[in-house]
C-alpha cells in the first residue's frame, strides 16, 4: 500500500485499544515504525508485538521515542497522562484516533456504520462480504472478526469498511458514501449529557453523508428530529414496513435460515451460523451494503454462510452436552436484553445464568433501571464490580445500584474469586458472561475450570 501521509514513525498511546490497534496494523502495512504504550499486557498487545509493533506498559517518558512524526491517542487516555503531557508540550504533531480515520477517509469511498450498539457485528459482516466476495476494502472494525483473527485488513482498493464510533463525536469527522444506523439510544451520558444531545449527534452524522450516497438505518429509530438524507433506507428483523427485512425465519441446528424481502429487493435461503435473532437483523443491515454495491446475490449468500461472527459476540467459549458458555461484550441495557432473548431463542427451557461486569461508574448510574429491567430476564445474575475504565469512582455508584433495582432474577454480589468457585461449585449448564471490560480474562479461567472437568 502506498504512505500518503509521508509518515514513517508513529506512536500511539492507549495501542491495545481495539480501534487504536486496528490504526496501528495499517500503519505498520504502510511501512512505517509503529510502536505504543497501554496500561498492561493482553492478548491483542501481545498480537501487535508478534507483529513487529513494540509496545511497553509503563507510564515512562524516558522509554518513549523521541524521533516520530506522529502520536496518536485514543480519547480514554487521561489529560495529565505523563506521556500525552511531554509530547503535547514539545512541539510533536499529536492528533486523536479520530483525526486520524479522518485522514485515511478523505481520499477513498467510505461506508461507516454507526449505532450505539450493533456496529462492529454490522461492521465485520460488510468487510467481510467484501472481502469473501473479492470486491475487496480495507477494514477498521470495532472487535476481532473471528475469520481472520483480526480487525484490520488492507486492500489496493480505496473502499473502507469503518467502525465510526459516537464516543466523543468522534464519528463526526467522517465522510460517509454509504452509512449505517443501528440504533440511536442513551449512552455515553458523560459526554453529551442527555439522550436528545445523543439524538443530534446521529443526526448530524446523517448529515455528513456525501452527496449522491446513502442512508441505512434501522426501521424502529425514533429521533425528535429528521435525519439528513436525500437516499434513506430502513431495514428491519421482522417488521414488513421497513424498506428491506428478514422473512421466513428458520433455526436448524444452531443456524438461522432466513430470507429478505421488500420493497428494494428479495434475497432467500441466507444462512448465519452466529447466534442471537438480533444478529438476523445485523445481516439485514450488512446484506443491504453489500447490495448497494451491486455485489451478487450468490457470492452474498456464499458470504454469510461461511461467517463465523466476531469474537465475545454471542461467540461460544465452550458448547458441549449438557454446558455452554458464552461471552459477549454487551454493556448496554439494550444489548443484554438482545442477548438475553437471543439466549432464550437458542435455548428454550434453559436455565440462564449471567454473569456480568458494569462498564464506567457513568454508565450505570445513569442507566441502572434499564440494566436492572434487561438483567431480570435471566434466571440467576452475578453482579461484578464496576470496571472504571477511564473513569474515577462516583461515590454511591456501584453494581449494588442495579441489584437493589432488580425484581425476579435471583442476583449475587461477587469479586472474581468468588464468581469463580461460584461457576465451579454450582456448574450452570447455560452461562453466559458480558460485559466490556476486563471480564474477557475471567472468561478465560472459567475455560480452564472446565477443560480440566472435561479432560478429567
């Protein structure tokens, strides 16, 4: 690929972000020195090292390069971060990871899929169409597509698949050909203060949309005010008023069978392996992109099957008889409660327990009814403490605030230790674990406990 940015060594603090990291694999394909610093060693930042990126885990200026064209942080990195600091006061060129998308997006047919939750299932679906197709695009996605193990791919066409995300407007800064809604709720309060606030920015993001292109938004978003688009699409799970959505849906075996329908066109016999009836609609959203682009109804097809969805989306950590466990990255009242029902769709009659870990001490206490309303639609719910992320503790803020809201799920206090000889003395035959946080890790123990069980 060719360096249009005459950059040849950037740095990045907060590398092992999922989008940071995603930035610093595209860089390092242009051929430029790549290297950063995050808080602590995890299974992607190892990736990057094994990649050639060097990464260290120490707030250090004296470990730091001194020579780079560009440093890049991600918005969760504190103000007075030591290094932020020393590069902001000595004259570095020090940008965002927005601006930078910015960049990569002036010169090149965008489609940026935003919503405030759905967008990296939607985002992965339509890199990965295009990628399976052969119509090829560079892809910077919100999680790791479990096809290729990866969140970042590289094409000589200058088409790129875009997770752009609302977190503090940084979707704004895009320049969308094609765009994606996938729904316009609460969230991020912390940084637009109320839901109208939220709408806006959606709205406005609709706005950004370059003449001639198109809008693909989910049919039930309601927004106070209309969205900016002269080329408006909707689509829909099940809704016949919608300009495209699902119809005769089947589940076989663990797989969807579902064909679409509607006004714009008709498409039978898709097949999804990723479970969860919301990812029906996800496909919907992603099968329509691909439709756009005049990709054929046979290689869309032969796309989705062969799917395999993003890793901690409904991703299946262990599924043998009699035990399943699965982990999703929900942490949103919204997402549980897809997740939730999804679960229920996959496994009637079962049994739900859910452990979950709050994500931001903002989150939860602004959203602790919501969560404790979609929480109550498992049988049995353990509560983690809050993972604070980039953010200091509210003082009468914690997981105790949803347990005291919850109604009908038998709901449990724990720490991680506890959560665990819980998992092992009770052996739940459906599990399921969410959260956005650092509960990944925890999942991984639980894997351990029952390979061991298994092997034993």
């Amino acid at each position: 690929m060719h360096n249009q940015f005459n950059i040849s060594s950037i740095y990045f603090i907060g590398i092992g972000g999922i989008g940071m990291s995603a930035l610093a694999r595209y860089f390092k394909s242009l051929g430029a020195t790549v290297s950063g610093y995050d808080r602590a060693a995890t299974t992607l930042t190892r990736q990057l090292e094994d990649e050639g990126i060097a990464v260290h885990y120490t707030e250090d200026i004296s470990v730091i390069p001194k020579t780079v064209d560009c440093v890049v942080y991600t918005p969760a990195i504190p103000a007075h971060h030591a290094e932020l600091v020393y590069y902001q006061t000595n004259g570095y060129r020090v940008v965002k990871r927005s601006d930078v998308l910015q960049w990569i997006t002036e010169n090149t047919f965008n489609i940026c899929i935003a919503g405030t939750h759905g967008k990296t299932t939607v985002s992965t679906m339509v890199a990965h169409i295009l990628r399976h197709s052969g119509y090829g695009c560079n892809a910077f996605l919100g999680g790791i597509a479990a096809n290729y193990g990866t969140n970042f791919w590289s094409s000589e066409k200058a088409v790129a698949v875009i997770e752009a995300d609302e977190y503090d407007r940084s979707f704004l800064k895009l320049s969308p050909d094609i765009a994606v809604i996938t729904a316009v709720d609460p969230d991020h309060l912390d940084i637009y203060g109320t839901a109208e606030e939220v709408e806006k920015a959606f709205v406005e993001f609709s706005g950004k949309i370059k003449k001639g292109g198109c809008l693909i938004r989910q049919w039930g978003i309601q927004t106070s005010i209309p969205f900016q688009s002269d080329n408006s699409i909707t689509y829909s799970a099940h809704q016949n008023m919608a300009g495209v959505f699902a119809d005769n849906i089947r589940l076989n075996q663990g797989t969807y069978c579902f064909d679409i329908a509607g006004e714009l066109f008709n498409l039978t016999n898709i097949s999804l392996t990723m479970g969860g009836r919301h990812n029906i609609e996800n496909a919907v959203a992603a099968i329509t992109v691909a439709h756009q682009l005049g990709i054929s109804d046979e290689a869309i097809r032969l796309a989705m099957a062969d799917f395999r969805g993003v890793k901690r989306r409904f991703e299946y950590r262990w599924n043998t008889p009699g035990k399943i466990l699965i982990d999703d990255y929900a942490h949103h009242p919204e997402e549980l409660r897809a997740l939730i029902t999804g679960v229920r769709d996959m496994f009637p009659g079962g049994k739900i327990k859910l452990v979950f870990q709050p994500h931001l001490f903002t989150r939860t206490r602004d959203l602790c009814e919501g969560f404790a309303e979609s929480l109550d639609l498992a049988d049995e719910v353990v509560l983690l403490p809050i993972y604070p992320a980039r953010e200091l503790p509210i003082e009468g803020v914690s997981s105790e605030l949803i347990a005291f809201k919850m109604k009908s799920a038998i709901t449990h206090l724990m720490n991680r230790d506890a959560c665990l000889h819980w998992i092992a003395d009770t052996q739940p035959d459906l599990l399921v674990m969410a959260g956005a946080g650092d509960i990944d890790q925890l999942i991984n123990d639980v894997v351990h406990i029952y390979q061991k069980e298994y092997h034993a």
